[in-house]
C-alpha cells in the first residue's frame, strides 16, 4: 500500500496522510517484534521515513531513514540499506520517492 498511496500522483491512489498514519501503525506494531523479525523494522521504517517526505516533513524522514540504515547495517540488510540510501540521498533534497 506505501507505494500506491504515498509515491503514485493518481489522485485516485495518492493519499499521503493516509500512508502516514499506516507506517506510523505498522512501526507501532513491529517495535515489540524487532528480534522476531529480522528486515521487518527497518523496512518499516523505511517505509514510514517516505510516506513523512511525501508529508513534507523532511526533517523527520532523514532522521527515521538514517535509524532504518544503522539497522539495515547492523543487521547486514545490504539490499535494503542500498534502498533506504537512496531515499535518504531524496530526502536531503527535498525530494520524495517516486518524484525523481
């Protein structure tokens, strides 16, 4: 759902609060379950750092895109850190997924 509701420009899909208030549930969620999941929190997270940029809340989305890299390193999630970079290159200019 992240990627049809936070970085589709369909009006008919684009939906960013509701993308928000998802990821916000789903890191509330999975918090508790971080050992039990191994990828499952910094994906979320991930995912919650977008859906802040497609909110305009830059600020935040660097600051939650660079926890979900020092977990994807930690945990040796190298696909998923390459990903989370490269929305966190996106967010330092402003920018959101999908409006490259």
């Amino acid at each position: 759902m992240r990627c049809l509701q936070q970085t589709n420009r369909d009006p008919d899909l684009y939906n960013p609060r509701s993308a928000l208030a998802h990821a916000e549930q789903a890191v509330s969620l999975s918090r508790d379950k971080r050992s039990a999941s191994h990828g499952a929190y910094p994906y979320f997270l991930d995912t919650l750092s977008a859906a802040l940029a497609a909110n305009g809340r830059f600020d935040e989305a660097i600051e939650t895109a660079t926890q979900a890299l020092q977990l994807c390193r930690q945990r040796q999630l190298a696909p998923l850190a390459r990903q989370v970079q490269s929305h966190l290159d996106l967010y330092r200019q402003g920018k959101t997924v999908g409006a490259q």
